[in-house]
C-alpha cells in the first residue's frame, strides 16, 4: 500500500469529502486506503457516518475527545500504507487528480520524507459575520509556492501533507498539548531539528468552513494559550524562536510598558475592531501579542 489517507473527524460531514477521494481512487487507478477517526462527535454526527463504515478502510469512533495532536499520533496504528496523507475534516477537493499529484511526486522523488500540497479558501468575500477568517486565510494561509519554497518550515500545515510513515514513527506530533493551536508549527520545527526536508507542492485543498468571527477569536485564544504553555518549556521554545508573534513577544521582554498598554481594557477594544468588516490584520497580531503577554505572566 502506497497511501494511507488519515482524517481525523470532528463534529463535521466527511461524506462529500471521501465520496471524493474514492471517485479519484477508482477513475486514476490510486494505491491507496482510507481512514477515519471520530474524536468523539456529537450523537448527529456519528449516525449520519454510520454509512461509511462499509465505504472505508477504517472508521474508528472514540469515546472520549483526545485532541488534535494525539488523534493524528493514533492513525500510525490503523495506517498500513507507506506514506500516510493527512487531510482536515473540512477540507473540499478541487482537483480530479489530488491524489495523483501526490503519488506522482512520491514515485519522481522516492527520498521525499514529507510534502505540504497548501490550501485555498473562496476567492469571494463572504458576509461581515465570517469574514476575519477569510481575511486571515487569504492574507496568511494561502501561500504560494514559491514563498512556501523558501520558508518550507515556517510555512507548513496539517491540513493537507503526506509524511512518510517510517519518519512520523519517529517524529510525531507533541501529545502534551490537546489544544488548537501552534501544533503544526512545533511538529515542523521537530522535523527541523531532525533535519527532515519537508518538499512543498502545488496541490491545495479548499477550506470549506469558515468560523464565525467570534467562533474564530475564540480559537486564537486558545492558540495563544497553548503558545504560551510551549514557550514556558525551554526547551521548545527555542524551536519556536522563528514564529512572527513569538519574535514579537521577545523583543517586548524588554519594552515593559508597552505590556501595560495591552491590558484587558485595550484587548477587548481590539476584539470589537477585529470583528469590523476590512480590518488590517495587523489588529489581530497586536490582539495576539496581548494576549500572549496575559498568558506568559
């Protein structure tokens, strides 16, 4: 077996999505398995996916929520394909031959260990209520590939890579953090340290759910707040050293003042910017870095 494609399932309709990829499977011929793991849906969820279970290789339900890095830690054990293809529940194919220009690259470059294919969102702006993350998608996520190229770790995401299996036995995401957030920036900067390449190529995948503004504020919080457990263990935050916000944080060490400034009052001012249609994102850096500061005391 030559891919094992592992989506981790939350609270989301996966069924257009493996539709998909089993349509791709059979018309371009495809050596490749898919897998499903629920981290504990709610009951609607769960029943509507109970059609799968017969469509899939594997369709695990769990009992008990385990988080993001460690479902995707679990797939190793149910993944018998060589290299192993991790796709975001929410994601939309848009190409007839996603898969194949995975395996194609695969088959051109044998001694690839990991490969991020990028993601896009709708090129039209959607209503004010989702339009924060959007904007931070189009402006932030959806790189291109020459800047991906230059900036490989820096710019690499796990909504839709290929690593091999036989180097994710070896570096695997950090269980200690179950919460959203900075997960994949720290599992790339593992795999830099073990100076493994991670290739990058011109296969993205739709993000097909964008949070509200306050579902999405929510989520940086919560990022933010697992950064902040990284950073206090020093030996990873030297890893993280690179990231924008932390560099930003770090120069701040010194500025003490300006740390005042960011108090609860000027946070939740921005927090009502950042939900204004055309905001600047450099709103949400500052939001970020407040919120940072409130966590690293």
């Amino acid at each position: 077996m030559l891919l094992s494609v592992c989506i981790p399932v939350y609270n989301f309709d996966v069924r257009g999505l493996v539709s998909d990829l089993k349509k791709e499977i059979g018309s371009n011929g495809i050596d490749a398995e898919i897998i499903l793991i629920d981290d504990a849906s709610d009951e609607s969820y769960k029943n509507s996916h109970q059609i799968l279970q017969n469509e899939v290789k594997n369709f695990i339900f769990l009992e008990k929520n385990i988080g993001r890095s460690r479902i995707r830690n679990l797939f190793q054990k149910y993944a018998s394909g060589k290299y192993l293809l991790f796709l975001d529940c929410d994601g939309k194919i848009t190409s007839k031959n996603f898969l194949k220009n995975y395996t194609d690259f695969i088959q051109k470059h044998p001694e690839t260990d990991a490969i991020y294919g990028g993601r896009n969102v709708s090129a039209s702006a959607p209503d004010d209520e989702h339009y924060l993350r959007w904007k931070f998608s189009v402006e932030r996520e959806n790189l291109p590939l020459d800047f991906r190229l230059n900036k490989p770790y820096l710019s690499f995401q796990t909504n839709n890579f290929v690593i091999k299996k036989e180097v994710f036995e070896k570096v695997y995401f950090n269980p200690a953090f179950q919460k959203y957030g900075y997960e994949d920036l720290l599992f790339a900067m593992d795999l830099k340290s073990e100076k493994i390449k991670i290739d990058h190529i011109d296969n993205p995948i739709l993000n097909n759910d964008l949070e509200t503004n306050s579902i999405y504020l929510g989520k940086v919080g919560e990022s933010v707040e697992s950064l902040a457990a990284m950073l206090k263990d020093k030996n990873l935050a030297a890893k993280l050293s690179e990231v924008k916000l932390v560099r930003l944080y770090n120069k701040l060490l010194f500025k003490p003042l300006f740390g005042l400034f960011l108090g609860d009052l000027t946070l939740e001012t921005l927090k009502r910017k950042l939900s204004m249609r055309g905001v600047n994102l450099w709103y949400l850096d500052l939001y970020k870095l407040g919120l940072l500061l409130k966590n690293m005391k």
